[in-house]
C-alpha cells in the first residue's frame, strides 16, 4: 500500500506540471524510460534535450499520442 500511495503522490504532482522528463513520461505512460527514449528517437514523442540528461516532453504531446 505504501507503493501506491507514493505513485499517487507523484501522478498529483505531474499532473501540475506543463514540461515532464523522460521518468515522469514513463510513469505517466506505464512504461520504461528506455521504452520513452525510443518513441522520442522514432518520432512519436516529440522532445527538447536541453543537455545532458536533461530531455523535456511538453505533456500537450503526449495527449496528442492518444487522439
């Protein structure tokens, strides 16, 4: 139970946020990071990589996954 109430936390606290990182995605999506990384580098996820290990999804794009 205290797994669940964690990710609930976090699912809250991304929910707030307009730009989300490859983990955050993940999360959001049920998946990998690594499974993240790959949509991004195909092309279905659109990303900014402002450095090292700093990639950002707008969370817009990702609603757009599921239209």
């Amino acid at each position: 139970m205290e797994t669940k109430g964690k990710v609930n936390i976090a699912l809250e606290k991304i929910k707030k946020k307009e730009f989300l990182n490859v983990e955050e995605v993940a999360l959001l999506l049920n998946c990998s990071k690594r499974t993240v990384y790959s949509h991004i580098r195909n092309g279905s996820i659109h990303a900014v990589n402002l450095g090292h290990r700093l990639t950002r999804i707008k969370k817009s794009t990702l609603d757009g996954l599921f239209e």
